[in-house]
C-alpha cells in the first residue's frame, strides 16, 4: 500500500511512527475484509431499502434540570451564568 499518496491527498504530514501504525491497521482492516469475503452470502437478499425502519426517539418532554446553586460550589467550572469546558476547537 502506497501510504505516502495517500497521507499527500489527505494533507498529513506524519511521523515515521505514525506512518507505522497507520499502515499496520491499514492492512489489518484490509485483511479482515479478506476475511468477509468467505462468508457465505448465496441465500442472502441484499438490503437496498430500509424500508419500514422506524426511528426511536423519546418524546421530548420537560425534564427537571440541574440545580444551578448546587452547581456554583465549583467555581472553577463556573463562570458567571456560563459553565467553563476544555477549549476543542482551534488554538
């Protein structure tokens, strides 16, 4: 597997290391589809519609909250009426 023309259509730049652990699992999840193929599918109807799939969802319903006071005793986490989370985004 040419793991350089890819990491260059994706715009990586990856470490050796990297570069290692990518192409083993690589070539892991090719392998299990190797795998797959042995599997008898000769009286299996292939699924093209899901039709008649229901999705399930709980009602949305009015639940009780947090207690916000409560909530205040670590301040570290509080902000004035705002909660404080980990940055995700950007730098």
């Amino acid at each position: 597997m040419d793991l350089k023309k890819y990491e260059k259509l994706a715009a990586l730049n990856l470490s050796e290391e990297e570069e290692k652990r990518i192409s083993k699992d690589l070539t892991d999840i090719i392998n299990y589809f190797e795998i797959l193929k042995e599997v008898n599918t000769d009286n299996v109807e292939p699924l093209v519609y899901t039709k008649g799939a229901k999705l399930f969802m709980r009602k949305d319903e009015k639940q009780k909250s947090l207690n916000k006071e409560s909530l205040k005793k670590n301040r570290e986490l509080f902000n004035g009426n705002f909660y404080k989370v980990k940055k995700i985004i950007g730098d």
